[in-house]
C-alpha cells in the first residue's frame, strides 16, 4: 500500500474528508458510493461499482432478482443442467 502523507482527523461524528486529489485521480465524485471493509487492521475506502455476484467483473451484467450476474457465469450456470 502506498502512503500519500496525508493526515485527517476525524470529525466529533467519526467522518474524515477524503481530500479533492484522491477523489479527482480514482474519478470518486459528490454523492458516490463507497465501500468500507477491513482489511487485517486496516480500515479500506474503495468506489462501490456493481459487479457479478460471482466473479465481480462489471462488465456484460445481467440483473436478475436485485442481482448482477455476467454473461460468463450466466453461460457457466446454464452448462449446469
């Protein structure tokens, strides 16, 4: 992981602001989605983009059920029967 150098604290309500220069270059704009997960002790921000609910790829979805499947698993789950 590479370190930018910058330090923020947080906020009496546990926000921080994730400064423009991080935001302009992963193109995160007002109003994005983000998701929060731990990663060991570590605490990652990462742009939400839907994904394949089996392989995550973004590419080709299907929505199915408040779901996305891609056209490769949805080939792979129809080979199945």
């Amino acid at each position: 992981m590479k370190t930018t150098g910058i330090i923020r604290k947080l906020d009496e309500l546990g926000r921080i602001v994730i400064p423009m220069e991080i935001r302009k270059k992963l193109d995160i704009e007002q109003k994005d989605p983000i998701e929060i997960y731990l990663d060991g002790n570590s605490i990652v921000l990462r742009k939400y983009e839907v994904g394949c609910i089996f392989c995550n790829n973004s590419k080709d979805l299907n929505h199915f059920k408040d779901k996305f499947i891609c056209k490769k698993c949805l080939q792979k789950l129809q080979e199945i029967e």
